[in-house]
C-alpha cells in the first residue's frame, strides 16, 4: 500500500507505504540503506526519475508492523516519513526516543482481532537523497497513539502529530495543555533536526476524543497548522485574528483546525468545521499555498455546511445513512473542501460527490491555487469531465482524480481510475507548483490502466498504483474554433452575426438585435437592425411613415 507521495525540487518523485512481501521490489545506491524483509508489516521507501524509472528503494521495519503515513522532502532532497512501528526497529543513535513503550495490552504483542497491527508507538525516519538512513526514532508513550503527517521547516526542524493519552511522558517539561483535555488529544511536537531533541509539545483538547489521522504544514515563520477530528463541545475555540472563522461546538465529530505560533507556546488561531452530520478525514488533508491560504478536505453527512456562494455545489448529494450496501470506512458521505486565509477567514466551502459515499485521501495545491485531490468513491454518478481518463466506474470502489478551480466553481478535470477488482483506492496525492498531479494508493485489480512503467502488472494481492498526470491546462471557451465549450450553445467557425450562430457563440434569436438572413434564417429586421431596408425598398413595399421591425422579425 502507497500512502504518502511528494516530489522534490528535481522532479523526483518519493513513495513511503507498507508491504507484505518478501519479495517486495528493492534497489539499491552505494549508500541506500539495505535491509531484507523483516517480518509483517515493513515500510518502504522508493525514489523515482520524473519519467518514472525507479533511482532506489528500501525497507525499514522489526518483527512488528510498521505503517508509514505522513511523507515530506527537504530543500536539500532528504524525505521523512511518520507512522507507526513495532519492537525491534533499528533506530538510530542519540535519537530523543530510542526504546519502544508502545502499547502494553497483553492482547496485542501480535496482530488479531482487536490488534489488527500488534503493538505499535509512533515512528519517525529520515532518509538522505541517495537513500542512506539518517534518524529513526520511536514517538509515543504507553497507549495505542502513533504519529501520521510529518512536516519539515526550512531550517530541517521536524513537526509531527498524533493523537495520544496525555501528558506524554517524553513531553516533560515542554508541553502546554490547550484546552481542558481529556480521553485522546490531539499531539504537536517540533523536534530538531539531527533527533535529539523535542523543541515543543503542544496538547490539545476537550474533554472528549481528538483522535483519527490528524495532517500537518508549516509556513515560512514556522508556524505549524493542524488539522484533525474532535467531538469535545468544550474544544478550546480562540484567535487573535479579527473575524477569523468561529464555528458553534457540536457533539457530533467534526474537524478542527488550528494553527500555533512558531514556539508552540500560544493558538493564533483555532476553529472547528462541520454541520449537524458528522465529518471525518483519514490523511493527508491540509496544505498551504504560496501564500500561506490554508485549505482542508474531509468527507462529510452534514446536509447543512457552511458553503460559500458560487461554489461547485452547495448542496450536499450523499447519503445519509450508514449502513449502505458496499459501504467503505473511507468513502461515506460527499467530499468537502474548504479554504482559509492566513488569519483563518472562511474564503471558500464546496461539497464534490455523487449519491453514494465519496471520501478524499491527499490534498495539493498549485501556484494558481488550484486544488487537486484524490480518494475513494462507491458512486456511479460521481462528478466527471468530458476530458476523463476513465468516465464510469468500474467496481465497488474506484479511485477518483480530481482537479478544483481556484475559485472553487468549476472540476477543471474528474475522472475514476480503477481496475474492476473489489477494492481500489486513492491514499495520497500531490501537486507540483506547475499543476503536474499525482495520485497513489493501492488496488487489487489486474487492469490498472499502465502507462511508462516501472512495473507493468500486479504481482500480489493489493498492489501499490502510483499515477503522474502532466499539468492539465484549464481550457478557455474560444467562439469559432468549431468546439461546443461549457457555456456556448453553438459553434459553427465564424464569427458572423447574421447566421444560426452569433459571434457570441449564442443561437440566434428575434430580438438579439442582429438579422439572422443567412443559412436558412428568415429574419427581416431584428429590433433597430432594418437590414438595410427603407420604407420604398422593404420587400412587399411600405409605402410611407415610420419603418420598424416587429415582435416576429
């Protein structure tokens, strides 16, 4: 399974996911760290070219199971995955965490029923350009909370979160408590560079849970912005920001955002998001522009959010009960995304999807602040272009691609990608600045659509899929070019106003003000337009007075 995907400032393209396989395949550089398959649930990592050919791959993992999620890349080309890992990683020295304290259950020292994974605490790694290890840490305390979304600063300090019972032990002495707190809370932590040390620990909560895979970015000032679920009606709401977006607490989930100042010491800002329904998110779900606009995803049964005028759709087109027939964990209810500015005004709100559920894994944005996401989709009438790779569905679940206007109006593209099996699905996704797209995930199908592969057919059960889609150029309605764009009604190459076809691309009608004479039109006069004719010279004869045109032409 592929879950997170980033590119570098070359154009290459980085992997992180988990892998079963004891054949998984391996590459290796003079300094790529080499470890054979260890048992369970290994990470990998996988760099590749920009034409897609694989440059090294690895394997990092113990006995136990270890689950990359989050994924991020350097200025100077390192990639850095989170997670979650077992007993028996080969972590590296001076790490501020170099011993396992992971989850204690008795039940759990290997995978089952209520351990689907074994015993896991959070993990941290660090790869350098050509694959050599640099840091492995754990991160955790003695519950069952791991870490998801990695972030690096331009100064190479490392930002995390997770959900876990606080106070953590590895924290003391640097957290501060926002909020009452509670059952699980929300976990931000900066950590410098080389490993050594936990610069900041903030907790954040109610009294309830904030929990699931929370997404993490940093801006150029260092200030980190979370976004993850809660359920605490008393979720420390706050800003120092004038008319920042407020949001009345519910009991229902919903997700929250918040951004932190650069010492972790103070909320600049914090909301929560939803309507009366619930919400929920699984990854990769925040990112920054250029700009530092924040914008979030998720999916979500409210009937209710508060969308912005002159959005894709307002209104909400998913189901709106569980329990539908096929329905995925990751895929219940209809795609929201929304954007913030820096100070966290609401700038845009949309609901995306179809009549069953829709549900985004990754985010990106452009530098024209396009917005791009992939995910799971069990409807057959999920939002599509006419420009679709693959236009219906082919199976239970699908991949979609997805690529939003910057004012949020319009799908520049849509499309399913899917192979037929019972189970493919889109885990991370990305963007360049120039608008190149790329999905990843896993399927379980043997008709993925290849194209300039690495690896031409499935090999196992659920295979990773990785897709780099080339910068979709948003097409300009251009009258006369012989093409019916979105808003013409006709186009027949011309530009002359007097035929079944304006040079508005409208059709011709009495009382546009032009005479439509030619091509079969009838028109005589057209409002103030006479065709030229006098009183002695209109066809039939006049006579005398005034010549005007009538209601029929």
């Amino acid at each position: 399974h592929i879950r997170g995907v980033k590119t570098d400032s070359q154009g290459n393209i980085f992997v992180v996911g988990y892998a079963r396989s004891n054949n998984f395949p391996k590459k290796y550089l003079v300094n790529t760290y080499q470890q054979n398959y260890a048992g369970e649930h290994d990470a990998f990592v996988m760099k590749f070219y920009p034409n897609g050919s694989l440059i090294w791959s690895t394997l990092l993992g113990g006995p136990g199971s270890e689950l990359p999620i989050g994924i991020d890349v350097d200025s100077s080309g390192n990639v850095y995955f989170a997670g979650a890992g077992g007993v028996g990683l080969p972590v590296t020295a001076g790490v501020f965490q170099p011993t396992f304290v992971g989850n204690p259950d008795p039940d759990c020292p290997t995978r089952g029923t209520n351990c689907p994974y074994g015993e896991q605490d959070g993990v941290i790694a660090k790869f350098s350009p050509d694959g050599a290890r640099l840091l492995v840490s754990y991160f955790g305390d003695t519950d069952d909370g791991a870490v998801d979304p990695i972030a690096v600063d331009s100064s190479g300090e490392v930002y995390v979160a997770g959900s876990f019972d606080v106070p953590l032990a590895i924290c003391a002495g640097r957290n501060t408590q926002f909020g009452p707190g509670g059952m699980h809370d929300a976990v931000v932590a900066k950590i410098s560079s080389d490993g050594s040390t936990i610069r900041y620990c903030a907790e954040i909560g109610g009294t309830n849970n904030e929990w699931q895979h929370p997404s993490i970015q940093v801006d150029n000032s260092s200030q980190a912005h979370i976004h993850f679920l809660t359920r605490s009606t008393n979720f420390p709401v706050t800003s120092v920001y004038p008319g920042a977006y407020q949001q009345p607490l519910t009991d229902k989930h919903n997700i929250a955002v918040v951004k932190l100042a650069a010492n972790g010491q103070s909320i600049l800002w914090s909301t929560t998001f939803g309507g009366s329904g619930e919400e929920n998110e699984e990854s990769h779900h925040l990112v920054l522009d250029d700009q530092y606009n924040i914008y979030i995803s998720g999916y979500t049964r409210s009937t209710n959010l508060n969308t912005t005028i002159g959005v894709f759709n307002r209104t909400y087109s998913g189901p709106t009960a569980s329990g539908l027939p096929g329905e995925s964990f990751h895929a219940v209810g209809d795609v929201f995304v929304a954007k913030f500015s820096p100070t966290g005004q609401l700038l845009a709100s949309t609901y995306i999807g179809g009549s069953n559920g829709d549900g985004p894994q990754g985010l990106g944005v452009d530098s024209q602040h396009n917005v791009y996401f992939t995910g799971g989709t069990l409807s057959d009438n999920y939002p599509v272009t006419s420009d679709a790779n693959q236009s219906t569905k082919r199976a239970n679940e699908d991949f979609m691609a997805t690529k939003l206007s910057a004012d949020f109006s319009t799908l520049l593209y849509s499309t399913y990608l899917g192979t037929g099996g019972s189970l493919d699905e889109g885990r991370a996704a990305w963007a360049d600045q120039d608008g190149t797209f790329y999905v990843a995930g896993h399927v379980d199908g043997n008709n993925w659509p290849v194209k300039n592969a690495y690896q031409f057919s499935r090999s196992g059960g659920e295979d990773g899929v990785l897709v780099k889609f080339s910068p979709i150029v948003s097409q300009v309605s251009v009258c006369g070019d012989t093409v019916i764009d979105a808003g013409e009604q006709c186009d027949d190459g011309n530009l002359n106003n007097n035929d079944a076809c304006k040079n508005t691309c409208q059709s011709a009608q009495c009382g546009d003000g032009f005479v439509w004479y030619l091509g079969g039109g009838t028109e005589q006069c057209d409002l103030s337009d006479l065709n030229g004719y006098t009183c002695l010279t209109v066809p039939g004869g006049f006579g005398g007075g005034t010549l005007s045109c009538t209601g029929s032409c």
